[in-house]
C-alpha cells in the first residue's frame, strides 16, 4: 500500500482588502484546502447593536465572489436603505452598513448572543459562502485597536473611517485581554509555510501578532516565514500605514518594516522592483530578500506575487 500524501498547509495572516486581494491570487497557485488564515479582528466593533468583523467580512465576500470590486469591500450591487432610515433617526452615519451586509452581521449577532463563539460563528458564515480556505479569527475574545490622534483616544474605525486618517497619530494598541482562538496555535505550529501578505503592518499584521502566544509560536515554528511589502517606493500600497507606522517609530519604507518585524520572525521579505535598493539593507539584517514586481493589478499579476513569496519560503 502506498503512503499517502499529505498536502501542505500555508497559514497566512491576514488584514483586510490587501490580504484578501493576495490570498485570491494564492488561491490559483494552490491546491484546495492548503490556505489556512487568520483573521484580524482587532478592527471589529459594536454598530446599532450588531457585531461588525470588516476584516474577517472582506476575506470572506472577496473569497466567496461577493465583494465589491471596485472598493475592496462590502457587497457587491449593495443598496443602503437601513443605512438612509437610520440617519432620518439621527443615528450615527460615519459607518454606513449595507443592506445585503446587514444580513451578515444580524448573523452573527444572533449567534453570539446565543453564546456561540466568534470562531464558529465565522465557521459556519464561512460555510455559507463556501470558502476555499480555513478562515479562523485570531482570538474570540472582544478586543478592538484603540488609537490616540489629535489629544483624543477613539477606536481606530473612528480614526480610519468616520476621520478619514486626517489626524497624525500619537499611539496604537489593542485593547483587551485575550487568548488566540481555537485551532490558531495549531495551525501555525503545524504549518509548512506562514505568508504575511501586503497589509498594515501596525494595525493589521501587528495586532495578529499582538494576540499572546501568535508571534512566539510562529518563531518557534519549523515553517519558513515570508512577507511581501506593503509599502512601494516609501508610500503605503493601500491605506494609512504611513501614519500608523510613525506612530510607532518605523520609517516608511520596505526596508524598514522587514526590520519592524525582525529577523526573528521572518525568514524571507519580497519587496517591489523600485524598492531594489532595499534589498542588501534587509538581508544585511538577517533576512532572506528579493525584489519583484508587486503591484496587484490583476489576477495574473497576484497570482505571480504568491507564487514569488512560495518560492522564496523553499
């Protein structure tokens, strides 16, 4: 009888619109049921009584060919008539929830005031939209990245959404105590290669790795660690990292997040072609580097960035 083979497992970290875009392209380069990923939910928050999980919900609708293409997130042909009516009450406005999302998050709250955790509440959503991944958050505890900008502390959807990263911030934590969630720790002990994909590195990556026991577990694992720079020619591929990244001391540039995260951590960091220069600055720290386009334009461009970062991780 021969032995049977076993297919690798690839855990990625992931935030919100960069993640899920760079997890689509590792889709096509994978076989099924190889991608397990975990969630931020440092961004999640409480919105007319309902549970809002933007990260977890943007990984799922981009995945489950439910996103709205052109914005990264929310729901494709989405209407806002809840949203409309809720303003006519005087109800706060800056986070403005979708019909067809609304449905998502009566969902949950519905389950988890069941007493359901989060994580199989993200199961079974997940379930619904026949994901061609593990999606696991990264605790089920509720904790919320809190920031400090212009003298005023505020969850950082306040900051993000309803300010419109305007502020220079002063400070960035998560907020809460917490434990990472089921099967987490598992997932990345066991794992054959752990990617961190394109995304904030403070407030996205980071508070992945701020969940106690995460970063500790993927530095004692046995997988190669590989990250792609979200950050292209000293400005933020996508977002507010430039901000959150000063907030924290780190200069904004490919180079200097590699060093953010350490050779502890990381095995191997894919920067942009224009970012060349960089390259014997982050190996000189101990950290495998090369340089390759990483402009997510499109499918085939995607689909080329995951595959540069599976072999780098070989």
């Amino acid at each position: 009888m021969g032995a049977c083979s076993v297919a690798p497992v690839i855990v990625v970290l992931a935030g919100g619109v960069g993640a899920a875009r760079f997890l689509r392209g590792l889709l096509a380069v994978t076989a099924p049921g190889e991608v397990t990923v975990v969630g931020n939910t440092g961004d999640d928050i409480t919105l007319h009584g309902l549970r809002v999980c933007p990260d977890l919900d943007t990984v799922t609708y981009t995945l489950g060919n439910g996103i709205h293409e052109e914005q990264g997130w929310g729901r494709a042909d989405e209407t806002y008539r809840v949203a409309t009516e809720l303003a006519l009450y005087g109800a706060p406005t800056w986070f403005r929830l979708g019909d067809r999302d609304l449905g998502t998050h009566l969902f949950r709250r519905t389950l988890l005031d069941d007493g359901m955790p989060l994580s199989e509440v993200t199961r079974r959503i997940a379930e619904r939209w026949r994901l061609p991944v593990t999606l696991l958050p990264m605790t089920d505890d509720p904790v919320e990245t809190r920031v400090v900008a212009g003298g005023r502390e505020m969850h950082f959807q306040e900051y993000w959404v309803g300010l419109h990263a305007a502020l220079p911030v002063d400070r960035v934590w998560l907020a809460g105590d917490c434990t990472p969630a089921p099967g987490v720790l598992d997932a990345i002990a066991n794992a054959d290669t752990i990617l961190l994909p394109p995304s904030n590195p403070v407030v996205s990556i980071g508070t992945i790795l701020a969940v106690p026991g995460i970063r500790s577990t993927i530095e004692r694992a046995n997988a190669p660690v590989v990250g792609v720079s979200p950050v292209i020619g000293g400005a933020p591929v996508r977002g507010m990292a430039d901000r959150m990244l000063a907030a924290i001391g780190v200069d904004c540039t490919a180079a200097a997040v590699a060093k953010h995260y350490g050779a502890a951590l990381l095995d191997g960091w894919l920067v942009d072609d224009v970012d060349a220069a960089a390259v014997p600055e982050v190996e000189a720290a101990g950290i495998a580097c090369r340089a390759v386009p990483l402009w997510m334009n499109d499918a085939e461009s995607t689909a080329a960035i995951a595959k540069a970062a599976l072999a780098l991780a070989r």
